[in-house]
C-alpha cells in the first residue's frame, strides 16, 4: 500500500466514523426531545409520573369551564400540567397530563385525552388507556367540587 493509499483510507475511517458518531447523536437528542420535553420526569416508558401535591383545597378551575362529558387542560398550584374532567353535571375528575408512555403533555378532546407524540388516547373520565403505546393510566389527582370551584381533595 502507498502512503497515499493509507491516508485515503485513514481519512474514510475518520469520515465515516464522524458520520455514525452525528447520525447517532441526532437519533439520540431526538429520542430525547421525545422523551420529556412536554412535561415531567420519566426515566422510561410507563412509570407513573408525580400528582399534585401541596394543601387541600386548592383551586384548580371553575367547575363552569369544565364541559360536562369534556375534559379541560389546567395547571396545578404546584405547575403541574393536569386534565379535569366531568363525567356528568355533579361529578368531576382530575388525572396528570403527563402521558404515561414517554412524558408527552395529552390534549383533552371531548372524553379523551390524547398523546399527541405517539397516539395513545385514555379515558378523560377514569385515566384509564384505551390505545397504547402506553401501559399504563394516567396518575389520577384527587378533587372535589367546592362552591362552584374545582379544588384539591
């Protein structure tokens, strides 16, 4: 082999290795962005994510914004992303947004909440999945209604 021949092949090692590090790199903030930007921590699909927390009592929204046999996106007192819904006109429920598949924040339409990310789609009335990919239901929050308001129980 020349000197030439093994510089050519010295530099196509060194291309092609560059090559696979950024396709890996890309594929891997990629996943990433997946994973968790939308909303709280996960360390992998289907763990249960955190409720709200902090004293009863706290408001979440008015039961008037919420449309019976709908569900409305809110934020907790403590900035978690949350759905409440109302199943009928005296009865409410509140679950995490947090898809339970990878992190993604769901969207409520009508009595589905849907993973925009990957298609999952679960109850707005029980958390439960009705289409995976995820496993598992969505991390229920505890309410009640108090004069009019949504609050935490």
């Amino acid at each position: 082999m020349t000197e030439r021949s093994r510089h050519s092949t010295s530099r196509r090692t060194v291309l092609t290795t560059g090559a696979a590090v950024a396709t890996a790199a890309v594929g891997g903030a990629a996943l990433a962005a997946c994973g968790g930007e939308q909303g709280g921590p996960t360390s992998g699909g289907g763990e249960q994510q955190p409720t709200a927390g902090g004293q009863p009592g706290q408001n979440l929204t008015s039961l008037s914004d919420v449309p019976v046999g709908g569900a409305t996106a809110v934020t907790t007192p403590d900035g978690q992303d949350a759905v409440v819904s109302r199943p009928s006109a005296n009865e409410v429920a509140a679950f995490s947004a947090i898809c339970t598949h990878q992190g993604c924040k769901v969207d409520p339409q009508g009595a589905e909440l849907r993973c925009p990310c990957h298609g999952s789609v679960f109850d707005a009335f029980t958390g439960e999945v009705r289409r995976g990919p995820a496993d598992q239901p969505l991390p229920e929050i505890n309410v009640r209604v108090d004069n009019g308001r949504i609050v935490t129980a």
